[in-house]
C-alpha cells in the first residue's frame, strides 16, 4: 500500500510502499478518501514533546517506529474485512477512531481507550492517515459518516473529539460564568462552535493573530482578546470585564497556562490540552484558597466520538474553515510547514 512515511525525527515525508497486511478476526483495511492535518503530527515529526525544564519526551516513547506514519484524522470506505467483521467492502463511508487502547486494561474495557497505558494509536504506535489505506484492529471503530461533509467529518476524530471532551469538562457553567477558549486555531474554533451549540452564553476567545479571532467571532465568541501584548493577563482581564469561571488551554505553554491560572475566579477549572511545553510555577496554598481545578485533557474517548458525530448530524454545527488539498507528498510536507510556522487558517484535509 502506498503510504507517506518519515524515517526519523525531523525529516521531511516522504512516498513509500508498504506491506498491505493481511485481515485476521475483525481487522478492516480502509481505503483512505480524506485525512486531516494537524498540529500534533508537527510535534511527531519533530520527534519529541517539549516537556519543559524536564526535558524533551521522544516520539518513540509512545510507540512510534520509523518508517513512521502520521495522520489521524482519517475518513474512507471499507476496502476489505477479516473474517469475523460484519461490514461490508462497499462506498459507505466512515470515521475512523484512531485513540486505540491495548484491549485488555481496566480503562480500554470501560471504554476510556485515551486513558489506556499501553496504548496503540493510529499514527502513533500504528500506522496512520497519511497513505492510501489504514489497517485497522477492529470494525467497532469505524463510525457511519452517514450525510455529513466527508472533510469534516474528519476533523472530528481528532480536533473534534478533543474539543468534545474538552468541552464537556468545563460544562454545565451558568450564563455569567465566562469560559476562555486559549487558541482559536482549528481546535480552538471547534470547541468555541460547540460551547455555542451546547447552550453557553460567554464565551471568550483568546489569540495571537486577528484572523482567528475574527473565526472564533463568527462562530460564537462573545468576547475576543488578541494577547500579543506587554501584559496578557491583565489584558485579558480588561476585555472580559471580570474574572473567568473555567478556561481551556490549546496552546498550553507557560506564558497561556499562568495567564489562564491568574485569570480564575474561585472555584474556577483549567483545562490543559495543548502541546506547546513549558510549566507551571504558581502558589500552592493559592490553589486550595481559590479552590482551582486543574485538569488535563488527551482526545477523547471511542463512545465520546460517537456522541459528537450523533450531535453534528442532528445538530447544525457551525462548520470551521477548512481547505482541501489532493493527497499527495508535496501538500503533506507544507501544510506541515505551514503548521509548524503558525501560518494555517482553520484546518487542512488532504483527499485521496
Ligand atoms: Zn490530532
Ligand atoms: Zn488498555
């Protein structure tokens, strides 16, 4: 099968062919029709995790082998079967959860796979989107895309299902309480579009670049803070007017984590789910005086998927920007590029 592999940390993809394996039990060959870029595989093809003073966390800590392929925001039809599965080989189309557990742990049998610790990731210890087919260990992760927009329904499985669970951490909130959205890139903008669609009423937007606050306005925002200033925090205390009931973090790096933690009110949640490194320096006693939760968000879970998608097609979510390329080599390596440089609007979903 071809595929589009990187042979080590920081080199450019590359084509290549692999291996197409053979099916056993319920294991499904996908042929690809649609793959999302996104910010995660900038960090994989790196190599590593910015942990701040602690160091860099290689790649290859969590699974991945080289010839390694990235890519988990994967839509496509069902090109072969095991000879267990009840699907089908056929044009029906799906998404495909790529946050795959060992199978056997407490949290993989209780249906919290993002949780497992031996996990088996697509695009991580498993290879990913960024190829023509995917090899997938069960049919019970593909999910009907049924009516909804193929490149979006991409996003889902990754940006949106982060969003999803991200969301859902620091809901129910009254219509005062305000809830900063911290990055309104593709992930950001996603979970501003799903607060507005689960009924929250203030809803912050906070950024570095004009353009995706202006985004984050047309899908919900109330409030839109550009934080390239000399003191952010007391910034973006000035545009909200007060202090903020919960804030979710996608850039996540000391600067965004210490604006978010002095912007809290009491009894106030951050959500951790960016992968930009640094860390915390903040008052312990403060913490449990201003009774602060902190919590860290990593994708989301299988039935969490299934939830989302069920909400996007009985729901008009708002629909982000997205800018579809062909899948090839050429557009892989520089929508990456653009990535890492921070010059992406929205998302990128390559189309086989
Ligand atoms: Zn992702
Ligand atoms: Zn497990």
């Amino acid at each position: 099968m071809k595929a589009y592999t990187v042979s080590g940390p920081g080199e450019s993809v590359e084509e290549m062919e692999l291996p197409t394996p053979e099916l056993k039990g319920r294991e499904v060959l996908v042929n690809i029709t649609h793959t999302g870029v996104c910010h995660s595989d900038v960090h994989m093809q790196e190599g590593y995790f910015d942990l701040g003073a602690a160091g860099k966390l290689p790649v290859t800590a969590s699974g991945v082998e080289y010839p390694a392929v990235f890519g988990h925001e994967i839509v496509g039809t069902v090109k072969a079967v095991g000879p267990d599965s009840s699907l089908q080989p056929g044009d029906q189309q799906y998404i495909v959860f790529p946050w795959i557990g060992c199978g056997e742990c407490q949290a993989c049998r209780e249906d919290r796979e993002n949780y497992c610790p031996r996990p088996r990731n697509l695009s991580v210890a498993l290879k990913g989107g960024y190829a023509h087919e995917a090899w997938v260990p069960d049919e019970k992760y593909l999910i009907e895309l049924g009516d909804l927009d193929p490149a979006w329904g991409a996003t889902l499985a990754c940006s949106g299902v982060t969003s999803y669970s991200a969301v859902n951490k620091v809901l129910p909130r009254g219509d005062e309480d305000i809830v900063a959205v911290i990055g309104a890139g593709g992930v950001g903008l996603m979970a501003v579009a799903m607060l507005k669609a689960l009924g929250h009423k203030q809803i912050a937007a906070v950024d570095v670049s004009d353009e995706n606050l202006e985004s984050a306005k047309q899908l919900g925002a109330t409030i839109t803070f550009n934080s390239r200033v000399e003191n952010p925090l007391e910034g973006l205390l000035e545009a909200t007017g007060k202090k903020i009931a919960a804030a979710i973090d996608f850039v996540n790096n000391a600067g965004t984590a210490s604006m978010a933690l002095g912007a809290l009110q009491k009894g106030g949640k951050l959500v951790s789910v960016g992968l930009f490194g640094g860390e915390h320096t903040y008052p312990t006693s403060l913490l449990a005086l201003q009774v602060f939760t902190i919590e860290g968000n990593f994708v989301g879970s299988l039935p969490e998927l299934k939830e989302l998608v069920e909400l996007a097609k009985t729901n008009d979510l708002p629909k982000l920007p997205i800018e579809e390329k062909p899948l090839t080599v050429e557009n892989i390596n520089s929508s990456l590029e653009a990535l890492a440089a921070g010059k992406s609007r929205g998302r990128t979903v390559l189309v086989a």
